[in-house]
C-alpha cells in the first residue's frame, strides 16, 4: 500500500514530467525551513551552512564542503579551481559540463574539452587514457590534460550508472595520467540508491563531487561541492569570483538538510516508478525504449513521429515532458508523481 503522497500537498491537474527539478518543498520541509537558525554565509557564520557542508563532507568521505546556488555553479567552481587556462578536460560527449552549462569550461576556465564516446554516456578507462594529451613531449602542440570528469548518472545515458568497477579503474588511469578527477553527482543519491553503493566508497579515489538537491532529494535550490580542505579553500575564491557569496543561505541548507533526512530512501519509488512507464510505452507502436539504460528515474523515448508533436499531444492531455532531439523525449519521475500520475501517463501514450 502507498504512504499518503506529497503530491497531494501541490494539487495540479497535470502530470508534470519535464524534470526532477520541478518538485516543490512539502510542507515539512517548509516549516524547517521558516525556523532555520541563520548567520552571514559570506562571513561564514551561518550556522545551519556549516551543519550541511559537514554533513555532506562527512557522508561522502571528504574533508570539507561549500553550500552553492546550482550544480552548474557547483561543476564551474570544480573546473576553475582544478584547471588553468589553456589545460584541457576529459569528460563524455554527452556530458552536462560540455552540453548544458552555457560553454563554462572554456568562458570561466579557459579551458579545451577532450570528448570521449562513451557508450551511452558511460566512458571505459581505456577510452579515458586515449584522450589524456599532454604539452609534454608534443612540442608544445597539445593543451594539457590535467582533468577527468564523470557525470554519475549519466543524464544523457538514460539515467544509467557507472558500475563501481569502472569508476575505480577511470580514476586509476586519470592518476597514472597526471589528472584530477570530479565526479558531476546531479544525481548521485539516485546512483548510489540504484546500485547499493554507498555515497563514499563510491567517490572514494575523487578529487571532488558535486551534489545537487534540487532534483530528486526535493529541495528547492543548491548543490554541495566536496573535496580536500585544500580544494574547499581555493573552491571558495571562485565562488565569490562567480558572484556566489551569499548572506543567510542557511534558510535554503535547512531544506537541503532535510531531503538527506527524508528524501533518499524513497528515490526507489521514482525507479520503480520509470521502469513501469518504461517497459509499458516500450512496447507501443511507434514508441521505443531502451530498457538498459534506465536503471534510476530517467526515460528516454524515441518517437517514430516528430517529438515536438508528440510533446504538443501530451500537454494537451494534461502531461508536460521536454524533447531533447528530433525524435527524442524524456520523462522524469520524482517526489510528486504517484502511482495514479503513471496510470494517467501510460493511458495517454497508448491514445497517441
């Protein structure tokens, strides 16, 4: 039987499946919120700021952290402090760094990009050390390699999640290689819930990991960056460099404090939750999934009709996705969408 669901506190008539980035704070986390003891951030006094970075410092395994405004902020203060202009960066061609954070490595980094082709946004160790040049021994004709970094899930992969093995064996050739390593963890807790793997053995032998809360752990805004205490204090610099420094963020941490309180262990509802949506609108015609890849709270459907007209003819039956390619959509399953939100959604699909 379902618990009573937080949806029911943000009553809509439409199924809202663009992202994991539209849920709201519930009620409980609101009232958290509005009692949140606060200082100044900047001065670096707020109390409830200090609670999580320790928190979520202590959880992942490193020895501090910084509360900023997004994951993008969160990934561009990891590339400038890890690289110098003129370095270059290891990721996937898919990569959120590379596609979707408006050109950040190379406007606030000065910095190439090395595109690896991963296998559904999955890189393999083998194909990271390829694409590690380095200015050494080119006679000056190569940039310098001097960063990996790995998007955990892989939003473009579907939602899949790199195997243990293949995260310890990329961060072993990045070292070997000269390179630090950071881990893009938009959606990490999904990662860790989907594969049984604990938050810190996972980034273990990384440099630096960017967390986002307000996705599937339901928090209105932020991202945690961790690392060294070393990383932490230069990080610090480029987030005021950024014109990140804020005043009373602990009103915000308080919320971030409370998804890790109650909003990691139910991110298995939002993967069972997709599978249902992937495996029943796999089968139509018309529609096709590949059910591998979803392995957390992504679907990605290609369409055999323009994906713009399919999106057009969900909305008009109530349920909003995002097209991401010609023939492409996503869905997203989080906090707000119930069992009777997939039924909804199913039966609309099969009417198209």
């Amino acid at each position: 039987e379902m618990l009573a669901h937080p949806m029911r506190e943000h009553p809509s008539d439409r199924v809202d499946l663009r992202s994991d980035t539209v849920t709201q704070p519930t009620n409980d986390m609101r009232k958290l919120m509005t009692s949140a003891p606060v200082g100044d951030d900047v001065l670096g006094d707020d109390p409830t700021v200090i609670k999580l970075q320790n928190r979520v410092a202590k959880m992942f395994g490193k020895e501090a952290a910084l509360f900023v405004t997004s994951g993008t902020m969160a990934n561009a203060i990891a590339l400038r402090t890890h690289t110098i202009p003129g370095d270059e960066i290891v990721c996937d061609k898919t990569a959120h760094i590379y596609k979707y954070e408006g050109g950040g490595y190379a406007a606030l980094c000065g910095a190439s990009i090395s595109l690896v082709e991963g296998k559904g946004g999955i890189m393999t160790a083998e194909q990271v050390k390829q694409a590690i040049r380095k200015a050494d021994g080119s006679g000056s004709h190569y940039p310098d390699g001097t960063l990996v970094c790995v998007e955990n899930t892989s939003n473009l992969g579907g939602g899949a999640c790199y195997s243990q093995e293949a995260l310890d064996e990329i961060a072993a050739v990045a070292k070997a290689n000269g390179c630090a390593t950071h881990i893009d963890g938009a959606r990490i807790f999904n990662a860790s819930i989907a594969t049984g793997i604990d938050v810190a053995r996972m980034c273990r032998d990384y440099d630096s990991v960017s967390i986002c809360f307000s996705k599937g752990l339901g928090a209105p805004i932020g991202s945690v960056l961790v690392g060294s205490q070393e990383f932490i204090n230069k990080a610090h610099r480029s987030r005021k460099m950024f014109g990140g420094g804020w005043r009373q963020a602990g009103i915000i941490a308080s919320g971030a404090l409370f998804a890790l309180d109650n909003n990691i262990d139910r991110l298995a509802e939002d993967h069972i939750r997709a599978r249902m949506l992937a495996e029943s609108i796999g089968q139509m015609d018309g529609f096709e999934v590949d059910i591998s890849t979803v392995q957390s709270n992504m679907v990605y459907i290609s369409t055999e009709a323009l994906a713009t007209d399919v999106i057009q003819n969900l909305a008009e039956n109530g349920i909003d996705a995002l097209d991401l390619s010609s023939h492409m959509i996503r869905l997203v399953t989080h906090l707000h969408i119930t069992d009777e939100d997939i039924e909804r959604t199913i039966a609309v699909f099969s009417s198209l």
